[in-house]
C-alpha cells in the first residue's frame, strides 16, 4: 500500500485538536508532540501493513496505549484517554483529508 497521509500535517492538525480541547494543557508542548509522533508513526505502519483489511480500533489501541506508556509514563493516569482522543482525532484528520469517508 502507497503512504497514506503527510506524518507533519497529521501532527499539526492532531495537536491543534488537543490544544483546543485543553484536556491536555499541564502537558508541556515538547511532551505532547513527542507522544504524538509516536502514536502517529504507530498508526501509519499499521494502515500501511493493512491493506485492503479492516481497521481494527482494538488492536491498535492496545498498541498505541503501550507506546504513550513508554514516551509518558508520568501521566499513566491520563494515557487511556489521550490515546482516546489521539484516535478521534486522527480519523477526523483522515476524513477531512479525503483519505477515508464514511458511507
């Protein structure tokens, strides 16, 4: 499968998201990205090894959540709902991107 979306602008519009909400903001913003970008490097090797399969939110989730562990230990009390969020917002970048829609 060709690569799917731009890593940076995920990231952009992912943190913006987080920012808005403002769930997130005793986070600092090197703390954040650092994360993000993990999460995001995650998720895009997993839709590339896809395919043509479906997207299994279980999955993934499991392994998202064990890397916001391993760059965020300090906050394991918030890491269920960042990677919550993290995947909300992914998909919405992803239909706002015109890479995914929903019948």
């Amino acid at each position: 499968m060709e690569d799917i979306f731009d890593k940076n602008e995920a990231l952009l519009k992912i943190r913006t998201n987080f920012e808005n909400e403002g769930d997130f903001g005793f986070m600092k913003t090197e703390e954040l990205d650092a994360a993000l970008k993990k999460l995001i490097e995650i998720d895009h090797a997993y839709m590339l090894d896809l395919g043509d399969d479906p997207y299994d939110e279980d999955v993934i989730y499991d392994r998202l959540y064990a890397a916001a562990n391993e760059v965020l230990p300090q906050y394991k009390t918030y890491l269920m709902r960042l990677v919550e969020d993290y995947m909300d917002f992914m998909e919405q970048y992803l239909v706002d991107a015109g890479i995914i829609e929903w019948e």
